[in-house]
C-alpha cells in the first residue's frame, strides 16, 4: 500500500472529529494490524472503489471515546452504546471518509465510498479479501481510544 | 431501490455458481429483509460506490451449500469452514459482483466495487448505515440454501 493514502485519513479523521467535538486529537504511529478482529466496541466500515484501487477504512471506538464524541455530538449524554451510537459511527465513517475523498481527489485519486457497516462488540472476526497488509493507527482523546485501519489493493481494470 | 438493479446480481449469482461449481441454482422470490443480522454461517459482503449510487452487495451461506460449493470448486471434500473456504466466498463476492458490475455497465451505471468482507457466524448483528430497504433473495441448490442481500441509495455528488 502506497502509505501517502493513509495521511488524508489521518488528517480527515483529526479534522473531522476535532470539528464536531470540540476535541483535542492526537495521532500516533501507524502500524501493521494483526489480527483480523475489531479493535473496540463499535466499529464502522466503508469499502472504498475506484477504477484502479479497492481498499476499506475502519474506525474502531472504545466505549469512553465513542460515548464523549457522541455526547457531544448531540449535546446530549449517551451512557451506553445504543442504536443512536452505533447510527452515529456510520454517520462519522462516512464524513471522515468524505473527507479524506476530497484530499485524494486532489492528489489525482478519484474514488468513492460505499455504505458504511457498523459492528458491534470487540474481538469480533472480519476476514478482508486482500493479501494487502492493513495499517492501524491509533488515536487518543483524553476520553479514550480509537483506531483508524486501512488497506488499499491496486487492481486491473477490468 | 431502483428493482432492476437487482437482476443482474440474481442473474450473475446463477451463472457464476452454475459454471463454477456444475450445480442447479434456482432463485425464489426477492423479499424485503427484516433483521440486521447474517443470515448464513458465511457471509461475503462488498461495497458498491458510484458517482451516483453506494451500497453493498452480500452473499450468506448455510454449512452445507458453501461446504459443496467449495468442495466443487477445488475439487476436494471441505467438511468445514476453515480458513479457505472463507476465502473461497470472498473470491465468490468478487466474481460475482465483477459479473454483475459489467451487466450494470451496459446499462448505464458505471461502479466499482470494494474489497470483501467474510464474517463467520449465524446471526451477526450488522448495521448498515442507511435508510434504504435491504432486498433479500434466496436460492437453492441441491444441497443447501443462501442468499445474496443487496441494497442501493442514490446519492448526490459531493
């Protein structure tokens, strides 16, 4: 995976959840996933297509940062991860990666996203289809953990 | 959800399966699906993303039908879902929908396709991020039934 693909996420997700939660994102070092399974307790998943790559982005929230993040979202306080939650991480998935569409478009990438799946529970297996590696990175707010995971396969046109 | 978007997906589904694996497959009658949750032991799920729609194509087989399924495939018993027969539906999801997607073409709507996801298990809970309507469509074969579960959304161009 060419890993300039990974910096409009990284920023996307910085900018996006920094945006509509009025909090303070910090990135750490990517690294390669693995294992197959979610790495928090709700998770979103977007494939991505163009003509020539096909790949999917993850994010992965633990319950404390995924329950501030929505709490102030909707100004309002969310103590456990229920529909409205997990409808929000789809929600976030897609903003992040409409984000991060944008910035590729201008790097000469046109592609577009699918809709987003949501998964509930951590540990829980998803086989991808590629034998590309896939690249976590690990974000901190000072109410938890998240992880952002990406892989990107270049594909023939067919 | 535009319905004739559907019959290419059947219409793939039975000819990717019947040339690949020399199996009767006949489709029954599309249907609305009511729950979030797999319907089958494995299920191989793929992004569809286009200028103008996005959705997500997946394909969910009971033990029996993938285990003869695969078992024709490669020419070797499988007795269980193992780690190639995982990938075997994912490799399924990618043909098919590759199938699919040149039918789409001739009418009209170019798309492109993510990488696929394999979740193994009966009743996953997985949320998908729109208001849309999942239509279900089941098949037999001899041995065993699944089912392919397609949803679409227009979306505008951002």
């Amino acid at each position: 995976m060419k890993t300039e693909l990974l910096d409009p996420f990284i920023k996307a997700t910085i900018s996006v959840l920094t945006t509509m939660c009025q909090t303070e994102v910090t990135a750490g070092t990517p690294r390669t996933k693995e294992d197959l399974t979610t790495w928090g307790n709700v998770t979103g998943i977007i494939g991505i297509a163009s003509d020539t790559i096909t790949g999917s982005m993850a994010i992965s929230f633990d319950n404390a940062s995924i329950l501030t993040i929505v709490s102030k979202m909707f100004m309002e306080e969310f103590t456990e991860v229920n529909n409205e939650v997990i409808d929000a991480v789809g929600e976030i998935t897609n903003i992040i990666t409409g984000t991060a569409k944008r910035e590729l478009s201008e790097m000469g990438l046109k592609c577009n996203m699918s809709t987003p799946l949501m998964l509930v529970g951590k540990g829980v297996l998803v086989n991808q289809h590629t034998k590309a590696p896939i690249l976590q990175v690990p974000f901190e707010i000072a109410a938890g953990k998240f992880v952002i995971e990406i892989t990107f396969t270049e594909q023939n046109i067919s």
